[in-house]
C-alpha cells in the first residue's frame, strides 16, 4: 500500500505535469478550490520535494522519513567447497598422489626405454649390411 503524501494528508489536490519546455509544474488546490500552490521546476522531483516542503511549512503535516537504501544490499556469500584449509590439504594430497604416479611412470618408462633398446640391438644383429635380413 503506498503511504499518503504529505499533500492528500493536509487536504490537498495535487496536479503534477510537464510542460513543453521540459520544466515540471505543480498545483496544490484546497478543499474550496483555491490554488494555494502554483510552481514552476526543472525536474519531476525537485517539483514534489519543493511541494513537499511548503506543504510541511504551511500545514503542518507530519513528516513521515523514509529512507531509501542508496546501493544494493551485499549478496550472501555462497558455500563453493571446501574452507580453504582443506582446500590447501585436499591440493596437497592431489600433488602427492599425482608425484607418486610419476615416479611409477618415469619408472615403467625407464623399463620400456631399457626393453627399445634391447630389441633395437637384436634387430640390429639381425639384419645385414644392406638393412635387410639375412636368409640363412
């Protein structure tokens, strides 16, 4: 529900436009019909903050503040794993398997490497000076 303006409470009609020029006019009219209020502004809101103030000056209406939040509120922080002491443990282990899974690959590696040579020697031995085999 919106809160009644300062103007409706004291018992004034409110006529807020723009004019061709770009400026805001406002009019407060009373009960009888008179105009009390008649003026001129650059904005919509310098229009209804003036009023305002006039209506409080002259007809002694209670002021109501509101107050308005000027940035947005700050987002939760969102749960994204674990804290980051585990975090730095959970890295720690990853590394240490990750190590010993590359001793065990420079290792089946160094094997493979040993079992090439091996072979490349015995087809060596095999061939003849030409690089094809030798019939016997």
């Amino acid at each position: 529900m919106a809160r009644a303006s300062s103007a409706s409470r004291a018992g004034l009609d409110v006529k807020l436009g723009q004019l061709k020029d770009g400026t805001w006019r406002i009019v407060l009219t009373d009960s009888e019909g008179s105009v009390v209020y008649d003026r001129t502004h650059n904005t919509e809101i310098m229009a209804k903050q003036r009023s305002r103030e006039w209506v409080q000056e002259n007809y002694q209406v209670e002021v109501q503040e509101v107050h308005r939040p000027t940035q947005r509120a700050k987002a939760k922080p969102r749960n994204l794993g674990p804290q980051p002491t585990h975090l730095i443990q959970m890295m720690r282990d990853r590394a240490d398997d990750n190590e010993e899974k590359a001793i065990q690959m420079r290792a089946s590696a160094d094997g493979l490497e040993a079992e090439a040579k091996r072979l490349r020697e015995a087809a060596d031995s095999l061939e003849g000076p030409d690089g094809q085999s030798q019939s016997t």
